[in-house]
C-alpha cells in the first residue's frame, strides 16, 4: 500500500510555532516516528510538505500518477480556505483523511469551517500528532 502524507503551510515549524497548541516535538520528529511505523506495518509512505498553495496542488497532481492508494492532508490553514487544494483532492479517487494537530473547533471561529473536509473520506482533529498514526491506521484497517 502506497500513502502520501501531505503537510502544508507552517507545519515545518512544529516544536517552534505555538507550542501551547501544537506540542514540543519538531515536524521532523513526528514525521520520522511515522515513517518508521510505516516501515514495521509494511506501508509505502511518503512525506511532503510545502508552504505554497500550487506545490501542494502539484504534489496530489502527482499522486495520482504515482498511483498512490490514499492521502493524508494536514492542510494547514488552507483547510479553511483553499478550493484550489479542495478542487486537487476532489480530481483523485482515493481515500482521503483531513488531519489537524489541533482542535480547530474550539480555537477561532475562522478554523471551524473546512473547505477540504466534504471531498475527505474522514477527518481527525485535536489529538496532537498521534492524528496522523490514527490516520494511517484507519488507511490500512478500515479504509484500503
Ligand atoms: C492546523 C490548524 C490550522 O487552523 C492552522 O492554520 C495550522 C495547523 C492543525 O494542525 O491544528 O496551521 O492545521
């Protein structure tokens, strides 16, 4: 099974940025612990992670001739507004799962509404960065 993890914006400042809200462990950190759990449960994951709009529009462009078996998006603010990023996922038929670091619903009200969550499979918010590994799981048991 072939995943993509897609980061966007800020998400390279994990263990930088808000630390009250998103944790101590570095972007790197997390991303490598994902990586070796991949590894174990026999995944092919790949991790990506941009800070511009169109690069991630390219990358799930490219998923899709990379034949990739599903993706998991932690959009960064885009979430709350980008139909381009909305309208990239929409074009690709695979499971989809929408994941934030952070509770959006209880934070402002500008993060409660997700563009990108109606052309996701699922969504799992507020539960730090084991989101992510719950997200794998759920590709692999559930999902795929
Ligand atoms: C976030 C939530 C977004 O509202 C915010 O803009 C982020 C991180 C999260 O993981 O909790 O950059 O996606």
């Amino acid at each position: 099974m072939k995943l993509l993890v897609i980061n966007g914006p800020n998400l390279n400042f994990l263990g930088i940025r808000e630390r009250g809200i998103y944790g101590t462990e570095s972007y790197d950190g997390i991303m490598e612990r994902l990586k070796e759990k991949a590894k174990e449960d026999g995944i092919d994951l790949e991790v990506f992670q941009s800070n511009s709009e169109g690069g991630i529009i390219d990358r799930i462009q490219q998923a899709y001739h990379d034949r990739v078996n599903g993706i998991i998006i932690n959009p960064g603010a885009y979430a709350h507004y980008s139909i381009a990023i909305r309208d990239a996922l929409a074009s690709i038929e695979v499971p989809k799962i929408e994941v934030h670091m952070s509770n959006v619903y209880k934070r402002e009200e500008f993060r409660h509404t997700s563009v990108i969550a109606p052309v996701c499979t699922g969504e799992i918010v507020g539960l730090g960065s084991m989101g992510y590994f719950l997200a794998m799981d759920a590709m692999k048991e559930y999902i795929i």
